[in-house]
C-alpha cells in the first residue's frame, strides 16, 4: 500500500473523522433497531405458554412416524391435510383454554361438575390406556433414534434414562423453571423445518403448490392415514393438558382459589391465550407439513414407501439427504419425545386427580399431591415396561389409535356444550360460528373414528 506524505494525512483527517463518526453511527442505529427487534421478540416469547407446549406436544415421536409414513406412501398428495387441520386443532385448544381460565378448573374438573360422572371416569380410564401405551412406543423411539447416533448405547440403558429424566423433571422441578424447559424445548421442532432446508433440490413450487391443493382421490389405505392424521392432531390428551396448564399458570400468577382465578379474567388475558394457541398449532402443523414434504421429497421419490418409526424414517434419509437430515430427524425425535411424554404423562394425571377430587397440580410438592404424581410414576413405568413384552410398536400405536376414537367425539361434545354455554362461561362464551366449527369437529372425529376402528379390526 502506497504511504501517505503528511500532507495528505493532515488533509484527509478531518475526512476520516467524518467516516469514523458516520460508521459509529451506523453501529449505533443498527444496535437501536436490533434492541427494539430483540425486545419485541422477548415480548412476543413472554406471551407464549401452555399453547406452544401443548402444540409441539402433539408431534410426538408417534406423531413423526404418521407423518413420515404419509410422506413416503403417498408423496405430496396428503400434503394439504396440514392446512386443513390447523384451523380445526386450534379451535378446539382455543375452547380448552378459555373454559380453563375462565373456570379456573381443568377440563376433567369441569365435566364431573356438569354432566354424568360415568361418562367422565370411562373416557379417563380410556385416555390412561391410549396416553400410557403411547408413552411406551415414544420412549422407545427415542431409545433407538439415540442408537442412531451412537449405536453403542444399550436401548435398555436408554430407556431407563428417559424415562428417569421425565420423572425427575416433573416431580422435583419447579413448575415455573419446569414450563421454562418445555416452552425452550418446544424449539426443536424446528429442525424439521430446517430438514427442508439441508436437502439438495427441494422442489419448493410443488410442495406449495400440494400443500393447498387439497386431493381427494383417496383409497383405503389413504383413508387410514387421514384417520390416524386426524386422530394425532386432534387428541384427548391434548384438551386436558391445554386447560389444566392454563390454571397452572394462574396459580403462578398467584391466584390461589378458583374464585380468585375466574375474578381475574379479562380481555388482555383471553387476548393473549388465543395468540399463544394459534400459534402453538400453527408451529405444530407447520411440522407436520414440513416432515411430509421432506419425506415425500426423499423416501416416496426413491421408491421407499414403508416407514414403521419416526427413527425408521430417519435412517432412511440418510444415504439420499445426507449427514445433515439424519441427525437433524434423529436429534427431533429425541427432543420432541422429552417434550411429549410428560404431557402425555401429565395428562392423565390431571384427568384422574380432577376426576376423583384429588389435590393436583405439577406447582404442588410430591408429599401434597402424592395420586396425582402416582399416576404419572405408574404411566411412566408401564410405558417402559411396555418395550421388553415384544409387542410390535405399530400395534402399540394401533391400539391407542382405538382408545383416542372412541373418547376423542365424546369429550370434544363435551367441550363444545361447555365453551358455549352462558350459564358457565358467562360473556366469554363461544361466538355461534365458533360453535358450528365445534360440532362440525366433533362429527369429523366421529367419522374419523369409526373408521379407524372398522379398518383396524
């Protein structure tokens, strides 16, 4: 570089202090932009809860391996099933969330309150079953997506340590720190989305051009796969744990008694759940979408149309997407079962505690709500005791599938008469449009359901 004569160094100072004070105060106005972009990120991020949760609860490892499977079996054509039934789960979560502040009760609560209360303890019993065998087939999953990883690790080893994890966290954690860790673990879905992002030639147009394309052309085995899709986005035990969660955090706020929580709802609160909901279910299906599109982009194309797993799906990925979609799938199903099981866990647990009249609630100490955390030991060890009778997972899967049809249309009814009645909900109760779409819900999952049970049989 040519050096400067002092001349031109004195003459080009007061240029350079020109530049310098031009460059800080570009720095300066990005990190203004960048702090108000930050801030109202955090905003946004403060206002998310139980509705994230709930929603990235709901892909699940078994939730993954349908998805997967209808990728790889039908290509793009069920793509369109992710718009389809966005608006028809956050709807329902919507109902769930509102009956559960504005009662200041869970869901399992409310009905023993106002209808038969053998109506109540059948569909627990039912949602136990479905929710525990799931657990079984997620936390199996998760044992050998590990493996993928590492294929040294002992499956038995890793279950034990799942199941252990959960346990811990639900029991000994602090509700507030515990809802902390679900609402950052909800993030790993989004590795399913960057999937997308890591396979060479992704047809974008076709998948946009699928995913609100919707195909009717279906068969039986089409049917099945929307039956099972239906049946995994629009699930029982996300309705309790939607409501129950919306009390917890209530009673974090420090509203002790249902009556101090039913006083305490106002607009900004029902404003700000139904954000958090839409937007869980919109993460939700946005997965869904993304996990049909990349399987249907790699496996279907290629002739691999038969996925039993979520890790199934995930080693197939491997010799056609590379390094980076296997361990992104692999590391999902991981992270997405250490979400789903004490949902799945939890659930159960508030519909038997509320069912019975036990003292509840994951804010409570284990010695102050010892059933209550019973049902979730007792869930837990029998979801790890499920993997080692040799029963085959899918058939696990399949005999949830039937617990969830046949309880799923009886507690939506449920929902709906309760969100829409005026007596309970008072001014905050279903807007009649909201109503139809509820009922019109309820008649799909019938639908849905017997369908299911009649291909399954």
């Amino acid at each position: 570089m040519e050096k400067k004569s002092l001349i031109e160094e004195v003459a080009a100072a007061p240029s350079e202090v020109v530049q310098k004070t031009i460059d800080v105060s570009e720095k300066f106005a990005d990190g203004v932009a960048k702090q108000e972009a930050v801030k109202l990120a955090n905003d946004y991020w403060r206002l998310l809860g139980p509705g994230l949760t709930t929603g990235a609860a709901d892909d699940d490892p078994s939730g993954i391996a349908t998805y997967s499977q209808t990728g790889a079996q039908f290509g793009f054509g069920l793509l369109w099933l992710a718009a389809f039934t966005f608006p028809l789960m956050a709807t329902v979560q919507e109902m769930c969330a509102r009956i559960g502040i504005v009662t200041g009760q869970g869901l399992a609560a409310n009905i023993r309150k106002y209808f038969p209360k053998p109506v109540l303890y059948i569909s627990t019993v039912l949602l136990f079953f479905a929710n525990t065998l799931n657990i079984g087939a997620d936390l199996g999953a998760m044992a050998k997506a590990t493996q993928l990883l590492d294929p040294n690790l002992q499956f038995g080893y890793l279950l034990l340590a799942f199941g252990l994890i959960g346990l811990i966290l639900q029991i000994f954690v602090a509700y507030e720190q515990y809802a902390k860790y679900l609402k950052y673990l909800a993030l790993i879905l989004l590795t399913y989305i960057v999937t997308a992002f890591v396979i060479p030639n992704f047809d974008w147009r076709s998948v946009l051009i699928h995913g609100i394309t919707p195909n009717f052309h279906l068969t039986h085995d089409s049917l099945l796969l929307v039956c099972a899709i239906l049946g995994t986005t629009i699930s029982p035990y996300l309705f309790f744990w939607q409501t129950s969660q919306e009390v917890e955090e209530e009673i974090l706020e420090g509203q002790s008694t249902i009556l101090a929580r039913k006083a305490s709802t106002n607009h900004k609160q029902i404003r700000e759940m139904r954000l958090d909901v839409w937007a869980g279910m919109l993460l939700s299906n946005l997965v869904m979408f993304f996990i049909i599109a990349v399987t249907a982009t790699t496996l279907f194309s290629h002739g691999i149309t038969n996925i039993t797993s979520a890790a199934d799906a995930a080693a197939a990925l491997r010799p056609l997407a590379g390094d980076g979609a296997y361990w992104l799938f692999a590391l999902g199903i991981i992270g997405t079962g250490m979400l789903a099981i004490p949902v799945l866990a939890g659930s159960s647990a508030y519909a038997f505690a509320e069912s019975f009249g036990w003292k509840h609630g994951l804010y409570r100490k284990l010695k102050s709500a010892q059933a209550f955390y019973g049902i979730i030991i007792i869930s837990t060890i029998v979801g790890f005791a499920l993997n080692y009778l040799g029963i085959d997972p899918i058939k696990i899967l399949i005999y949830s599938a039937v617990a969830n049809g046949l309880i799923a249309p009886v507690i939506l009814a449920l929902i709906v008469m309760l969100a829409s009645n005026k007596a309970i909900m008072g001014k905050w109760t279903n807007h009649p449009l909201t109503t139809a779409l509820g009922w019109i819900i309820t008649l799909v999952m019938v639908v849905a359901g017997v369908a299911a049970i009649v291909s399954l049989i």
